[in-house]
C-alpha cells in the first residue's frame, strides 16, 4: 500500500490527493467501460468510490490493507457498479411492467404544468444574487445530498467545520435577501 498516499487522504495532502485521484481517474474509467453503464454514471461512482477510499484512509481500515490503493479503488467502485447495475435493471423490470399495463388499458394523459410557484421564482432570483461559491456550497449540499465531510473532500475544505460555518454564512445571505423582498 502506498503509504505516503493514505497519509495525504487523512491528513488532507490537496496536492497528492489530486495526485492520486486524476492518476486513476482515466484508468477507473475505461474499466467501467466493460460494464456497459453510462459515462456520466461512471464519472459519479468514481468520485463516490474516491469519497469512500478517504474515509477508509481517516477511519485506519487501509493501513492493513495489501493490494495497492489502485486497486482497493477499483474494488470500491466495481462494488458500486454492481450496485448501480442492479438498480437499472430494477428500473427496467417496473418500465417495462407499466409498459404492459399501457398495452392492456388506455393511456390516460396528465397535464403537468411546468410553471413555478412564486415562492420558487423569488428563491431562484435571489439565489441568482448569490456568489458562485455560495451557489456551489448550497447545490451540493441541499440539491446533490452531500455531506460537508464529502463537500469538504470533493471542493478541497479544510473540513467538515469549514464547510458547516460557509454554508450557514450562504444560507444567512441568501435569508437576507429573500427577507428584503416586499410582502404581499
């Protein structure tokens, strides 16, 4: 196991763990090739896999590994792979039932209105205002899910804490400017 790069993934090394993480990058992704899944989902279960390879170096579980981290990563990920796998094919089997429900009944027809409340145009406005690191801090956390440890990994915080104390100054600007906005 290369030690120096669990070192840098646990005491947050942002050069080599860039290093680390566009050195298997390519290489991660033409191994999802084999599995016929799309790019973009590939590129999501690499970061995912690299979020887990960190918190397996923070939590110690790599310093008793031994294979290499490359292939502890791929590990991760060809997991991850199979876990997405599973979940289109399940997506799969329920289109297709409903498709042969649509052949036995008629298709009955939904209008959706795509139009947004004003609540929702007043919140994108003010959103708008916002800096684009703020706008980045509050989409990966309330619209992507991430965590701030994994938005501290990912946007190369400090920590968790760091990233706690920017989102609530973002979330406090962009109430401000929502609160300035005159009442009905």
């Amino acid at each position: 196991m290369e030690q120096h790069y669990v070192d840098a993934l646990k005491t947050e090394n942002h050069f080599l763990i860039k290093e680390l993480y566009n050195t298997n990058r390519n290489a991660f992704l033409n191994f999802a090739k084999q599995y016929y899944i799309a790019e973009m989902d590939s590129i999501d279960i690499y970061q995912e896999a690299f979020i887990s390879l960190r918190k397996h170096a923070i939590s110690g579980k790599l310093y008793d590994i031994k294979c290499t981290l490359k292939t502890y990563l791929f590990g991760i990920g060809k997991h991850l792979i199979y876990k997405k796998i599973k979940e289109n094919s399940l997506r799969t089997n329920f289109d297709s039932a409903i498709y042969k429900v649509n052949d036995v009944y008629d298709e009955i027809q939904i209008e959706i209105e795509n139009e947004l409340t004003e609540e929702q145009l007043i919140l994108q406005y003010y959103f708008k205002q916002l800096g684009k690191s703020c706008q980045q801090m509050l989409t990966l956390s309330f619209y992507r899910g991430l965590t701030n440890e994994e938005i501290a990994t990912l946007e190369g915080y400090e920590s968790e804490a760091v990233v706690r104390s920017q989102k609530s100054r973002c979330l406090k600007t962009l109430r401000d400017l929502i609160g300035k906005y005159p009442k009905k």
